[in-house]
C-alpha cells in the first residue's frame, strides 16, 4: 500500500510539473502573439496616415501636372489598393495572407509613390507652394515612422516564431492554436529604391 502511495505522489508531482511547463509555454506565446499583435497596431496608425495624406497631396498638385494624369492616377489607384488590403489586415492581423497582401500592396504604393515624387521634383514651383510643402513634410515624417515601425513589428514577429519553434513549444502550438506570423518583406524594387522625399532642396532617404 505504501508504494502505492508513493506511485500515486510521484504520478501527482511529475503531472504537476507538466501542466505548470505547458502554462509557462502557453503564457509566453500568448504574451508574445500580443506584442507582434500590438507592434502592428503601430503600422496601422502609420500607413493610414500616410493613406490620408496621399490623397491631398495629389490634389494639391493636381493643378500643376495635369499633363501627368496618368502618373496621379497611378497613385490613387495604388493607394487605395493598398488603403483596402490595410483594412482587411487590420481586421485579424495574424491572418499570415492579410499581412502578405497588405506589405506586398504597400511596396507597390511606395513605387508608384516614388516615381510620382520625381516628376513633381521637376517642378521647382511645386517646392513653393506652402502647403505642398507642409504635405511632403508630413510624409516624410510619416515614412521615417512607418520604417521604424515596420522594424519592431517583424523584431516582434521573429521572436514569436521562434518561440515557436523551439523544444517543446514546437509540440504543442498547434494544440494551443499558436500559428505562425507573416514577417512583413519588402519587394526587392522597394529594398533598391527607398521612397525619397525631397523639401526645399533637401534630401531624405527613410
């Protein structure tokens, strides 16, 4: 009877160990899910900033390329392609495809976006019209923040799949509904061509 009891305490304690590893496991997870989770939130605040102020900022030129249609419509068009993808990311960010679409749509913008921004630089009465400039400024601003919030979002998203790759997470997140998380890739073009915004004659790349 005594080694029964004994079988009994050490079945007890070895299952204890095992239910209090599975929580440290699954709290983890969950603490890191909500970091990337978060992370995101602070790319959403971001790009739909920049979704807004891209509008106005072909409207306010507008009257000065209206031989370049084409190139404003191509921005329009790419922005609200991208506007679109951002809403359907935003709605479950862990949805690997959602956040695919939406950093593949962005890249797009940011070409389109680019090669609008070289023809305008072309227009040296553009520069001077005070509330272009107060816009691309904003955009600036806005592209410096969008990078370095893309940065800790894929930091975030690194460490979450690696966590769950590991031994023994790796055993049990399907079980816990862990899945994986989409790093947000830049397209080669947008790798080699960072989007370039220049103010009264002054460069930045960011």
């Amino acid at each position: 009877m005594g080694g029964f009891l004994v079988f009994i305490l050490v079945f007890v304690i070895i299952l204890a160990v095992i239910i209090l590893g599975l929580a440290r496991i699954y709290n983890r997870l969950v603490v890191l899910k909500n970091r990337y989770i978060n992370a995101y939130s602070q790319i959403d605040v971001q790009l739909k900033r920049r979704y807004d102020l891209i509008p106005n900022l072909v409207e306010s030129c507008r009257a000065y390329l209206a031989h370049e249609a084409t190139t404003l419509e191509a921005v329009t068009q790419a922005r609200n392609i991208a506007s679109n993808a951002l809403s359907s990311a935003a709605g479950d960010p862990t949805q690997q495809a959602a956040i695919k679409k939406l950093a593949e749509s962005d890249s797009a913008l940011t070409g389109v976006l680019g090669r609008f921004l070289m023809v305008a630089e072309a227009y040296p009465e553009l520069k001077a019209n005070q509330t272009i400039s107060d816009l691309m400024e904003d955009l600036r601003h806005t592209e410096n923040r969008i990078s370095f919030s893309r940065q800790a979002f894929n930091d975030s998203v690194m460490e979450y799949n690696q966590s769950r790759e590991v031994f023994p997470a790796v055993l049990f997140v399907n079980l816990f509904g862990f899945k994986g998380a989409e790093l947000w890739y830049l397209s080669d073009k947008a790798e080699a061509d960072p989007l370039r915004i220049k103010i009264d004659n002054k460069q930045s790349n960011p």
